[in-house]
C-alpha cells in the first residue's frame, strides 16, 4: 500500500500500515458553515493535513468546500468522518457511508468511524470491513469504546479497529483504556485534547512554569504531551492565531520530569458524556438527525 507523504510533521502508522498525521484539526460544534469553511482552509494553509469532521456535526459539506477551495489536492490529506447512531446496521451505514461522501464531494475517505458504541454497532462494523475492503475506506475505527465494547467488537469481527477515538486531556487520561488500546495495537485518539477550554487546567502554575521554560503556551505544552504518549490529537479553533499555535508544537520535547507533571494531573473526572452511562445512551439512540 502507497502511503501519502505529510511534509514536516510526524506521523503515526496505523495497526493496517496506513499513516496518519499525528496532529490533525478537529470541526466538532463548528455550526456555522462558513466559519467552518475558513477555519478548515486556515489549517490546511497553516500545514494541518488530517481534517476530523462527522455527520452529526452537520458540517462536511463546509469540509468539503475548504478542501477543494484550499490549493491543496484531495491526495495529500487525511480526512476521517463518522457515522451517527441513528444510522446503525449493515444497510443503513453503508447508506450513510455515501451520504457523507456526496457531501463532502470525495470519492473515498482515509479514516471512517463508528461514533458510539449504542444500537446495531457490530452490523455496522460489518458494513465497514466491506467498504475497507473494497478501497472506499483506508482504515477503519471507533470512537468512545469501553473495553468491553471493544471486546464485543473483537468477537464479531475480522478486522481490527485501527483508532479509539475518546474523551482525554489532562484531567481525564483513561489510562487503563490507553492501555487496552496499546495491548491490541489500537491507536488512542483524544477529542477535546485541550480539556474544552478548561479554566483551571489552564492556569495550571505548574503547566505555566513548564510553557514559560519553552516559550510556549500552556495550550502548547499539553499537545506536546499529547504527541509524545503517541496519541493522534485534533484540536480544533475558528481563531486563526489559535490554529497556527496549535500546530506550532513540532520545535520542542518535553522531559520526562515534565511528561510526569501533566500525568499527575488525572483527577479521573468526565468532563463530557459517558459511554457506560444508560440515560445517555437512550438519548442518544433517540437523536434523529437530518444527516
């Protein structure tokens, strides 16, 4: 298999060969089309080469305008999207699987995940392995998947999900899942790596001395940590300043003392929903959206 070649940056190879930036750009809650639009053509101008959008964000038709409006070819980027629970099962995510496709305007899609582990999950993996398999998708995950889903998965599957896509940022590092991940070559990817904007997290004196010594940012400092565990990180911002800081964390390395600091601060605490957690799973088997 031919890998693409992303220019200046790391990347981390998939359990199936296939690479992948290791720092990518996140659209989660960018509702407002054109904001997303620009935000996207900024990260790609910026050297941002994996872009993570979903159905259920309602904005991969914005993706698919920045991509082609961004002066670099569909080829040299990662793009991954998600299917919603709502359309779970063999037929309904082969379905979804094209709807995405139409909208973004791409003939095929590097990454495609499961978003929840709720309803017809394993029919869905099914439509999955046979999209991969047919070179529609180059790889293929989930996203927010206990152990015990994972293991479910495991049981009723031929391939292995390549990326875990979860809740973790310093105050919340799902270690004994991390570990899971990494024991079945499974890549951990967090979503909102920065903890949401988390006050206290940055302000942290410690994470401040630490940015202070690199003149960095706090916001820097933890995207360094989060490369160097070997995670797949996608932060997200519309504020321009803000996409190129985020993607300015190539030109230090954080000692171990250091990597041990930002470790410390596991409280163990959700700051978002919780994938065991039964109210929000039937809420989320109830969400119908127009995707």
């Amino acid at each position: 298999m031919q890998n693409k070649t992303y220019t200046g940056q790391p990347v981390v190879t998939l359990n199936n060969g296939v690479d992948i930036p290791a720092l990518g750009f996140g659209v989660w809650q960018m509702e407002n089309l054109e904001e997303c639009e620009r935000a996207v053509v900024k990260a790609i101008q910026t050297g941002y080469r994996m872009i993570d959008t979903a159905a259920i964000y309602q904005n991969e038709t914005a993706v698919g305008k920045a991509v082609k409006d961004s002066g670099v070819s569909r080829d040299e980027l990662f793009i991954t999207s998600k299917v919603w629970v709502q359309d779970h099962g063999y037929e309904q995510a082969k379905k979804a699987f094209q709807r995405t496709l139409d909208r973004l305007q791409m003939g095929y899609l590097d990454l495609y995940l499961i978003h929840w582990p709720y309803g017809d999950f394993i029919g869905t993996w099914k439509a999955l392995e046979e999209l991969y398999s047919e070179g529609k998708i180059k790889a293929i995950g989930v996203c927010n998947f206990t152990v015990e889903k994972l293991e479910e998965l495991k049981a009723n599957s031929t391939v292995s999900p390549v990326i875990n896509q979860i809740e973790l940022h310093p105050v919340f590092q799902q270690k004994e899942l991390q570990v899971y991940n990494r024991e079945n070559n499974i890549i951990t990817q967090p979503w909102s790596p920065l903890g949401n904007g988390n006050a206290d997290l940055l302000n942290n004196t410690e994470l401040k001395a630490i940015a202070e010594k690199y003149s960095k940012t706090v916001a820097q400092v933890i995207l360094r940590w989060h490369l160097q565990e070997g995670f797949v990180v996608i932060p997200k911002s519309v504020t321009p300043s803000r996409i190129e800081e985020n993607f300015n964390v190539f030109d230090f390395e954080l000692n171990v003392d250091e990597m041990n600091t930002v470790r410390s601060l596991d409280t163990g605490k959700r700051l978002f929903f919780d994938p065991k957690d039964s109210e929000w799973e039937e809420k989320m088997l109830n969400v119908v959206a127009d995707i």
